[in-house]
C-alpha cells in the first residue's frame, strides 16, 4: 500500500509542476510577443515603425517566394509630412 501511495504522490506531484511549467511558458510566450508588438510598432500613431515594416516585408517576400503568386507594393509619399506628423 506504501509503494502505491508513493506512486500516486509523485504522479500528483509531476502532473502539478507540468501544469505550472505550461503556465509559465505561455506568459514568457505573451510577454515575448508583447514585447515584439512594442518595438514593432509607433507608440504614438500604433502603426509599424521602419523594423516593424521590414519585418513584415521580409515576412510576406518569404511566402512569395515558397508559394508564388502576385505581389504589390504600393508605396505614398506625401510632401511635407513631417510638419503634419510633429504637429
């Protein structure tokens, strides 16, 4: 009866430290992702910055080149926008 017991304690005991280590993961998983959003993005328009772009670029470049299709880039530039921006 004692081995049975010592048996169903640490099955217990392993399912319980799995439970917390899947816990554990998925917030360092969230904090990982929120951390990328936050240097991805413009704090102050939440549009993506020049690394945010990039990525995203190199992101849909990659699955272009695995899977083929049509790609279009449409590229604005708006004269003097900066005064608009820092006003």
């Amino acid at each position: 009866m004692y081995r049975y017991s010592l048996i169903v304690g640490i099955t217990i005991e392993a399912f319980i430290f799995a439970i917390a280590t899947s816990r554990k993961v998925k917030k360092l998983d969230d904090d990982r992702l929120s951390a990328f959003k936050r240097a991805s993005t413009d704090s102050l328009c939440n549009v993506l910055n020049r690394s945010g772009w990039e990525g995203g670029a190199q992101s849909l470049l990659n699955n272009f080149h695995k899977e083929g299709g049509y790609l279009t880039l449409l590229f604005i530039d708006i004269d003097k926008f900066k005064e608009i921006n820092d006003q």
